[in-house]
C-alpha cells in the first residue's frame, strides 16, 4: 500500500542532493550530518504516508486495472479501507514532527511535495486532464529538496533545483511509457493520461522531446562545478540509451518498446544520483 520501491526511490534522491550539500559546500559538522540523516527518514515517512493516502484516493480504478488490482485495498486485505487513511495520516504525521527539528524550510518542502501529490495530482488532475503527471511531477521533485534545505539551511539554492528537475522531467516519461503499455487498462477507467487522449505519435514524440531535455539537465549539473568525470560519463552514457530507447519506440511504436522505456527508466534515476555521490567521494572538490 505504501509503494516501497517508489519510496525507496525518492528517500535515496533525497540522502543524494543532502550528500551533496553537504560535501560541496564543505558543511563538516554534526548539526549537518545529523540533519542529513533526520531529514532522510522524515521523506521516508511522509512518502510513505502520501503513497497510503493516494491507494484510498484510487481504490476503486486499482481495483478496475489489470496491474494494479492485486494491491491490498482492492483485494480487501485492509478492511475497512478509511484504515489506510488513518495509517497515511500517522506517517505524514510523523514525517512532519520527525522534519520539525531540523528547519521549516524542509517542512515547507515537505507540505509542497504532499500538496502537488496527494491533491493536486490524485485527487484533482489525474481524472481529469492530460497535463495530470505534468503537474504532478513537482511532487517528486520535493524530497531533494527537503533535504537539501535541511543540511545546508538554504530555501532555494540551483544545484538542488536542477536535480529536483532530473525528476520532474523524468516522472513523465516513466507514467506515459507505462500507460503506452497498459493503455486498455488507462481507457477502462478513464484516466486521461496524455497517450490515451491524444494521437499515438504525438504522445511518443513528448516522450522523446523530454527524455532530449532530461539529459540536457543532468549534464547542465556537470557545469556548476561540483562534479567531475564519474558523473559526466554517467549522465552521458545513461543519457544517450534513454534518449535512443525513446526515438526507437517513436519510430516503432510498440508495447514491448514502452515497456522497456519504462523498464529502463526505473534504475536511471537513481544510478544518476548514486553516481553524484560516488563522484564526490571519489574525486571532492576544493
């Protein structure tokens, strides 16, 4: 119900852009590194709580998809359901009082991933519009920042902001990869995501445009100056398959072609995080 392997994603991002507040910015001290580690599990526990929210927001279309209707609250192996609800809540609660003690501005950021997510995107967008994932991606850009403002005391700063964007631009290409494989799943419910509503080969070609703009951003990284040549061939030789696996399912749209967008995309993000930090223990700056 809570999403582990999503909540592993975006609690791993999060430790990464705090990892790199705090060696690129040389914050050796133990209010740092304490906040490093506080903050991390408070995006734990609020992810966690965001992704209970959200299977009660969707129970009844989960329950309607062939990939989704074995989660446990179509299955009703959480009965009644509103549990999940109070389960949610205790997490984001905790999330929250967790983060408290280590600066607003990571609750700030805590409150602005929760608000993108669980209402803008679940509750509001998502059956409603095709621009639903657009929008919600900001969500997923929230933890980098959590913890980045965390360690580093700052609110806003273009080293986190340019990795938060890694994942809003990934977060489409993810969804509309998937729904290009499931898209009978998508039309059953009538969950407008972009490759249902619109021309097949107009969904493909956002599919490759924003993969072209993904790797633009995550080399642009390269040039703040705080990484070296194990995050540069990383971002490039990541980068290159992705956009190549995006202009093949342009030009030969198929299932078994989305699907391995979608497949490959899964453990990009967080290579491209994990190179940053082994790029900084490797070869720290200054």
């Amino acid at each position: 119900m809570t999403k582990l392997r999503t909540v592993t994603l975006l609690t791993f991002v999060g430790f990464a852009s705090g990892f790199v507040g705090y060696f690129s910015l040389n914050l050796k001290n133990p209010h740092s590194l304490n906040a490093l580690t506080v903050s991390t599990m408070a995006v734990a526990f609020a992810c966690m709580g965001a992704n209970a929210l959200t299977s009660y927001i969707d129970r009844d279309i989960d329950a309607l998809m062939e990939r989704t209707r074995r989660r446990p609250l179509p299955m009703g192996k959480i009965s009644p359901p509103q549990r999940a609800v109070y389960y949610g809540l205790a997490l984001l609660s905790l999330g929250l009082v967790v983060q408290i003690s280590y600066g607003y501005y990571g609750v700030f950021w805590i409150l602005f991933g929760l608000t993108f997510n669980i209402l803008v995107y679940n509750a509001w967008l998502k059956r409603k519009t095709p621009a639903n994932i657009i929008l919600g991606a900001f969500a997923g850009g929230a933890p980098v920042m959590v913890v980045w403002s965390s360690v580093t005391g700052e609110l806003l700063s273009l080293t986190p902001l340019l990795m938060a964007a890694l994942i809003v631009l990934w977060t489409p290409i993810h969804i509309w990869s998937l729904t290009l494989r499931y898209r009978d799943d998508y039309v059953r419910v009538k969950v407008p995501m972009l490759p249902v509503v619109v021309e097949e080969r107009k969904a493909l070609r956002c599919v490759a445009f924003t993969s072209i703009l993904l790797v633009i951003f995550s080399v642009l990284l390269f040039f703040l100056n705080i990484f070296g040549l194990v995050y540069l061939v990383t971002a490039g030789l990541l980068g290159c398959v992705m956009v190549l696996l995006s202009l093949r399912l342009f030009l030969h749209p198929t299932k078994q072609n989305s699907w391995v967008v979608f497949k490959f995309s899964s453990p990009y993000l967080m290579v491209i995080f994990l190179a940053m930090i082994i790029d900084l223990l490797l070869m720290p700056k200054g």
